[in-house]
C-alpha cells in the first residue's frame, strides 16, 4: 500500500464506508491499511465523521398519517 498515491487511498476508503467492496476486498483492504500509517490516520478521520454524521442527523420517520395529509391538501387544491 506504500506506493498507492493518496487519492487511490481517499478512494478505497470511500469504497470501504460506502460499502462498495466484497469481503474478500475488505478484508484485504483492512490488513493493508493497519500497516500504513497515514492511511490508518486518514481511516480512523473517515469513520469518525462518519459516525457522527449518522448519529446527529435527524431523519423523520414517514407516517401514514404524513402521506394522508398531503393527498388531503392536493385534493383541496387542484391545478
């Protein structure tokens, strides 16, 4: 992994945390990234704000009640 440029590095990480990989793929991917100090680094930095990001971001849930609604609105409102 010490020859692979930093972009191709930002890209398997992106692969592994967007879950574009096999296991085959992952597991390789993992075993070289803990002997790669700077690619180590910028993982840990990934998963981090991934976390994060999964964490703190609200996402309503979608009701049926939700969708009654606005069928409601649409029909009181025609075009």
């Amino acid at each position: 992994m010490e020859d692979l440029g930093f972009a191709e590095l930002i890209r398997k990480i992106t692969r592994y945390f967007d879950k574009e990989m096999d296991k085959n793929d992952e597991s390789d991917f993992l075993q070289e990234i803990q002997n790669h100090p700077a690619g180590h680094s910028a993982f840990l930095k990934e998963k981090s704000i991934r976390e994060k990001l999964r964490n703190n971001l609200y996402k309503p849930g979608h009701t049926q009640n939700l969708a009654e609604q606005i069928k409601q609105r649409i029909k009181r409102y025609p075009s």
